[in-house]
C-alpha cells in the first residue's frame, strides 16, 4: 500500500536487492580497516597487526634486542685497541689488539694467527718486543709493524741440532785450552788496548739492544768495527772502514763470548759463520750489558746453553 501503482511482484524484487546490497556493504568494512592497517612487506617481514607492533590477541609485541657489532669484545667493554700489521714469513695479518695488553698477551694472539709457539718467535718492534710491558709503554700506535721470526718445531729441531752440537764442541776445546784472552792470537788485539771511543760498560746489567749500531770495537785485524742488527731483515751487518758485510741470522752457527781479564765489564765475542773455528769473526771490546741480548737476538731464544 506505500507504493501504490507499482506491481507486488515488482516491489518484492526491489526489497531483496536492497537487503543483498546492504549485507555487501556490511561484510566489506571489516576488510577496509584491516586493509588500512595493514604495513607493507620489508619492516622484518611482517605484516598486518604483527608488524604495526601489537600481536594477533591486542597485546604488544617487543623487538628482541639488536646484536651490537663490533671488531672484537674490548669495544663493548671499553678498551682501547690499536691496528696493528703483523707480518710473518712474506704474510702480513691485520690485527685489531689491546693497547693495554702485553708483549705475551700479543704473542699469544700471534700463535693463533700463525701457528708458532710463543716461545719459538722473536717478536720485534723498534727491537725485541718485551713480554711484560704493555703495548701502550713501549709506544705502540696505529698502523704500527710488527716483525715476526720464527720456524715450525721441525725446522727449528733441523737448525739447531748442529748448532747445539757445535755449541758443545766447542766449551768442550774451551776446557782444554787457556783462557781464550790469553791466547797469541787475541793478545794482539787486546794489547791494543781499549779504544778511545768505546761505548760504556754497566757490569751486572742485562740491557735490551739500543737503537743505534754498536761501535768503536776491534775486530781480529785490529781495525774498528761496527754491529749494525736488522731485525726487519733478520740480518746482523758487520761494518768495517772497507766494507758491511751483510748476514743472514740464520747463517750464523754459533756466538761465543768471553769477559776481558782485568776489564771484565767488557767482553770478546765471536760469531761461527762456517763449520769450523777458522771461520769465527771475533769482536773485541763489546759492552757487557749488550752480551745477552746480541746472543739471544742472533740464535734465537729457543737455543739450549
């Protein structure tokens, strides 16, 4: 009756399009809220009401914690590290290291780098790396070189098995003779006396190697000669007025040494360079503190004495 004129066949049909419609609309709106919260793909992968931060049942979800990334556990913890190029054996290794750690603490690191025993390296910056001060004290800084010499356990066994040897060859002619700075042959030397400029003695004080060549000695001629030691290069060159004479550490056999009578804090010391006493280069008149130090720089401080 509130549409009169229209057929009740026609108006039936117009009710239940609009029902249809109406139910469309009212399914649709729940989509069109999630579609606009929807996030796009890339925010950790997720999407939907996970990625905008809340969990599927409403409550919030947490990011779990980023990985801090950094060179090595002394960043987090505060220490200051210094970049350092060890180079061993034609390999060079970059190496980020604690400034407060030891020359020991290094050579540990070096021994994971390489393979060598601490005990089988001869570590050297500015000369023989000291174990127990830290890289900060002897001045370490960036970019710093750091010189490794060193060999397998087999090879250092091949070298020094004639050396240790010769070694005891050689205390064993020692027994039988008399003391070596009273032998013909060096007494002309010594004789000489000590030369004008010789460099100082401390007796009883073991020193590390300076950094300037050792000078004003004898050699066996009685000319003056100087000891220059090229850690870098692993070479020990032995200057005279004429010539240097430029030798590999490793070539050298044998390194005795001998207090001068009435001058004990000086010493004669030869260096073996072939197989026999012939081939000794004595030195006369070298600083009793320098001693140790010239006899582990050459033979390493794995020999046996």
């Amino acid at each position: 009756g509130a549409f009169p004129g229209v057929p009740r066949s026609r108006l039936y049909t117009i009710i239940m399009a609009a029902a249809a419609s109406a139910a469309a609309d009212g399914a649709g709106e729940p989509g069109m809220e999630a579609e606009a919260q929807e996030l796009p793909l890339g925010c950790g992968g997720e999407s939907g009401l996970a990625a905008a931060g809340r969990s599927p049942e409403g409550e919030e979800q947490r990011d779990p914690p980023q990985a801090t990334v950094s060179n090595g556990g002394d960043v987090e913890s505060g220490k200051e590290l210094v970049e350092l190029k060890v180079i061993w054996n034609k390999n060079k290794y970059d190496v980020k290291f604690c400034l407060d750690s030891t020359g020991a603490e290094l050579k540990q690191k070096i021994h994971s780098l390489t393979g060598l025993p601490p005990a089988m390296q001869k570590v050297m910056f500015k000369g023989l790396l000291p174990e127990e001060k830290t890289l900060r004290e002897i001045k370490v800084t960036n970019g710093a070189k750091i010189m490794v010499v060193g060999s397998t356990i087999n090879d250092v066994l091949a070298v020094n098995t004639p050396k240790d040897a010769a070694q005891q060859e050689v205390k064993a002619e020692e027994n039988k003779k008399e003391p070596l700075c009273r032998q013909k042959q060096h007494r002309k030397v010594l004789d000489k006396g000590k030369p004008d400029d010789v460099m100082p003695s401390v007796k009883g004080v073991h020193e590390r190697l300076p950094t300037v060549p050792l000078s004003g000695m004898y050699n066996k001629s009685g000319g003056k000669v100087r000891l220059t030691f090229k850690l870098e290069q692993d070479q020990l060159w032995i200057g005279t007025k004429e010539r240097t004479e430029k030798l590999p550490m490793g070539s050298i056999k044998n390194v005795v040494s001998e207090p001068i009578e009435g001058h004990e804090d000086y010493h004669m010391m030869a260096f073996q360079l072939g197989p026999t006493e012939a081939s000794y280069y004595w030195v006369y008149w070298v600083p009793t503190q320098y001693v140790d130090a010239i006899k582990d720089t050459v033979l390493g401080k794995w020999q046996y004495f």
